[in-house]
C-alpha cells in the first residue's frame, strides 16, 4: 500500500471520528430537529384534511392546520387552564403530604419507607413542582416554542429540507434514500395520529374516572394521564402515581379503587382501544419499543424518552426499508406502506 493511499485513509478515518464526536456532542440540538419534525409532520397530517375537503393551496391548507392546532391549544387553556393550574398547584402540595401520611402507615405496621423519595427522586422531581413539569413536558418553553416554529418552517417547505438531507448520500443512493425518508415519514404520521385519539381517549376516561371516584384534582391528573400516554410504558405508570398517592392518604380503600381504575384504563387501551387503532396506523413490537425507549433514555436523557416512540418507529421504517429489503434483499412489510398504495 503506497503512502498516498495510507495518507488518505487514515484523513478518511479522521475525519469519519470527527464527524462522530460532533454529533454526539449535538445529539440534544439533533434531538430538537428531530422534534421539530415530528411537528412538521403533524402540521402537514393536518394540512391534508384540508386539502380533501377542498382546500386545494398548499400554504393556505398549512395556514389553517397551524390555526387550528394553536386554536385548539389556545381554547383549552381559555377553558380549562385556570382550572388545571389550580389544581396542579393543589397536587403539588398534597402529593408530598401523601406521601408523608403513606410513611406514617408503612412505619406504624413496622415498615420503613425511603425518606428520600418523599422530597428528591422521580416523586420530588415529578411532583415537588408539579404544575411546571405539565406545562414544560416538552423540555422547557424556549424550547417547545424553538421546536414548534421549526416545525412550522419545515412544513411549509418540506421538499427543499428533504432535498438538502438527500444531497449528504451519494447520488446513485438518493433515489432510494429519498424512498425511505417518504416511507419513515407517511409511519411517523399514521402514528402521530393513532397517538393523538390514544391521548385524548385516556386522558378523558382518567378525569373523569377519578372525577366519579372523588379524588381531587381530577381535571389535572386526567390531563397528566394524557399527556404522559406518549410515553410508553413509563408513563402510564407515572401518571398513575399521584393519583394513587393522593387517595392512599385520603382513604385505603380509594387507593384501591383508584388502582383499579388505571388497571382497568389500560386494559380499554390494549384490548379495545390499541386494536382499533392499528387497524389503520403502525404498530411497533411491544419488545422494541421497551429496549428502544431504555436506549433512547440513556442516549438523549428525559428528551431521549419523551421521544423514544416516534424515533423508534422511523428507525424501524429505515432498518426494514434500507437494510432488510435493500441490503438482505428480504422481502418485508414497510408500516404505511399499504395507506400509499391505496
């Protein structure tokens, strides 16, 4: 091997190490963009309701889904958003209180809690204050608002951006590349809408469930619940904890019930609700979106986990389309791929 060559790979090898470090230490910034089009996605899921009832002007169907989804913000905090704030405020310091009461319990009967999770840990952090992590889920105002403009901008040029991420392949890959990146997205928007009735659905049977049973602040916590159900698997179980916390303190016996109660929405959701759904949407194996949400976590942190779901349905996509049919050249269903063929 003549020096020349040895020179230029060892620059390639470089350079690659370069590349790799640099995006790693932007791997929040990454994590952002990708955010930013997850919301892009949504915009345009939106855009083209409009456009199949007639509207037929791109920027003017991308106006009005942006309208709509910030009217529908907008109006649920006109609505409801003192009435949250209020009792998140409450939770927040009945939570700690529970706890305290729960200590008290466990002591009398001989058993010793841990201190800690009373005032730091996942129930300090998740409850201490309680109404900031509702309003700032998204990782902070600065930057949901950064993600949401992004999204706007990528929506309402999604050719030129998808345009300027093909020109980073080599050429004859484009093509295929281009096909994947179309595949990935048309999951990520079948999912984003299977997500968005999943959320509504268990925030409504969680408030008003709590509402009937008469623990407070069920406005709140339903909230909560809906929220936290684009986590999964965690955030069931987060959104569950104040709830059964707050009635332990209150009565046993509605602790109880208030379990039941989250046993029994999750049981809607995965025998009834889920499979309605993926009738029409994508559906991830159970067993890849757990690891992927653990790789995620330890990857991105808490923003890692936030949006461990939609990254695993477009890894998933671009593993089956780029590696399984492309490089096996094994045959596979691509999820959505049967909505654009229809």
């Amino acid at each position: 091997m003549s020096d020349a060559v040895f020179v230029r790979r060892t620059l390639i090898v470089l350079a690659l190490t370069a590349l790799l470090f640099l995006l790693w230490t932007l791997r929040d910034v990454l994590l952002l963009v990708f955010g930013a089009v997850v919301f892009a996605t949504l915009f345009q899921a939106l855009a083209g309701q409009y456009k199949r009832i007639g509207i037929k002007r791109d920027g003017l169907a991308l106006a009005l889904s942006v309208l709509t989804i910030l009217a529908v913000f907008g109006g649920g905090v006109w609505l409801f958003g003192a009435q949250v704030m209020s009792q998140a405020e409450g939770l927040s310091q009945a939570v700690p209180k529970a706890w305290a009461s729960l200590q008290q319990r466990l002591a009398g009967f001989g058993i010793p809690a841990p201190a800690k999770l009373g005032s730091g840990g996942m129930f300090g952090s998740l409850t201490g204050n309680l109404p900031g992590f509702v309003m700032s889920l998204g990782g902070g105002l600065a930057d949901g608002l950064l993600v949401v403009v992004g999204g706007i901008f990528i929506a309402a040029s999604p050719r030129f951006y998808g345009r300027g991420a093909l020109k980073l392949f080599p050429a004859e890959r484009r093509e295929l590349v281009g096909d994947a990146m179309a595949d990935s997205g048309r999951a990520l928007q079948l999912w984003l809408k299977a997500q968005l009735v999943a959320m509504v659905v268990i925030g409504v049977l969680t408030g008003v469930g709590l509402w009937l049973l008469g623990v407070p602040g069920p406005l709140a916590l339903g909230v909560l619940a809906g929220l936290l159900e684009f986590i999964p698997f965690a955030g069931p179980i987060l959104s569950a904890l104040p709830a059964i916390l707050i009635a332990l303190a209150i009565d046993p016996q509605l602790a109880l019930w208030t379990v039941l109660l989250y046993v029994g929405i999750q049981h809607i959701e995965g025998y009834a609700l889920q499979p309605i759904i993926q009738s029409w949407a994508v559906e991830i194996p159970g067993a890849v979106l757990l690891f992927a949400l653990l790789a995620f976590g330890a990857l991105f942190g808490p923003m890692g986990v936030i949006f461990a779901a939609p990254l695993t349905v477009v890894v998933f996509v671009m593993v089956k389309r780029l590696y399984v049919q492309e490089a096996l050249d094994t045959p596979t269903e691509i999820p959505g791929a049967q909505t654009a063929d229809g």
